[in-house]
C-alpha cells in the first residue's frame, strides 16, 4: 500500500526526472530511502551523457546498494522511481538485496505518452551443450 510519505518520496523521484532533463539527460530519477524516510542516495538516467546503455537511476542504486548497505539495511530500504524498472533494473535490484519498489509511471503508461519506446523482443534459442556448460558451473559450486 502506497502511503503519503512514500507519496513524498515519489515526487522527489519525479523531480529528479525533472532536473535530468534539464541537464539534457532522459527523464528518469530514483532515489533510495530508509523506512524513515531518509534519502541514502539519488540517481538519474546517464544513458546519452555517459554513452552507455546501462546508466538507468535503478541500476546504479541497486549496485550502490549492494555496495554500502549491509542486507539488514538494503533489506529494509525502498527504491522510489519515477517508472517503472525494467527488467535490467529489476534484475539488479533483486540481486542488490533491496526488497521494495515504488514507482509513478507504469511501462505501460510510459508506452502511451511516448508510443514506441518499448522494448524489442530478442528471441532466446536453448539451452544447449548442456554437458559441455555444467563443467565450469560444477568446479565453481562443487569445488
């Protein structure tokens, strides 16, 4: 349940969105907050600035998470972000040890203000050599 204080949260995002596109960055802004509400850190999309596709706020959180919070902390800290994360972000940030997303703007609301900007499917074919890949798989895990 959204509740006004994470309400708060989401407009600072949004207004972080806002900025970066005055920087002439895309408009996008995440911030991550304690269950107080205190602001640990903020980000911007960088993609066009820093020429790399990878530069979402989300991400760069989610590794600044997994850097500096200890999984108590990251645990009980909450991403705000002004859309949706996608699902390199989303993959981070599962992995970061962040359990709670809060977002304005749904992909799908995104999709409808600036038609086009999904995605494109890239087909998957496998798994294959399955012989051959556990090898490095089991000497990692079955040492």
């Amino acid at each position: 349940m959204i509740t006004p204080a994470d309400e708060a949260l989401l407009r600072r995002a949004i207004a972080i969105a806002a900025t970066a596109v005055t920087l002439g960055d895309a408009p996008y802004g995440s911030l991550l907050a304690d269950p107080a509400g205190k602001i640990l850190a903020e980000a911007h999309n960088t993609v066009v600035r820093d020429d790399d596709i990878t530069a979402h706020p989300e991400l760069k959180l989610a590794r600044w998470a997994a850097r500096e919070l200890d999984a108590e902390t990251a645990s009980r800290t909450t991403m705000y972000t002004s859309c949706q994360p996608c699902g390199m972000c989303t993959g981070a940030i599962a992995r970061s040890g962040l359990v709670r997303v809060v977002y304005a703007l749904a992909t799908d609301q995104l999709i409808a203000l600036n038609p086009g900007s999904d995605w494109p499917v890239v087909p998957h074919e496998g798994p294959a050599l399955f012989e051959e890949a556990r090898v490095p798989i089991e000497r990692h895990y079955r040492p």
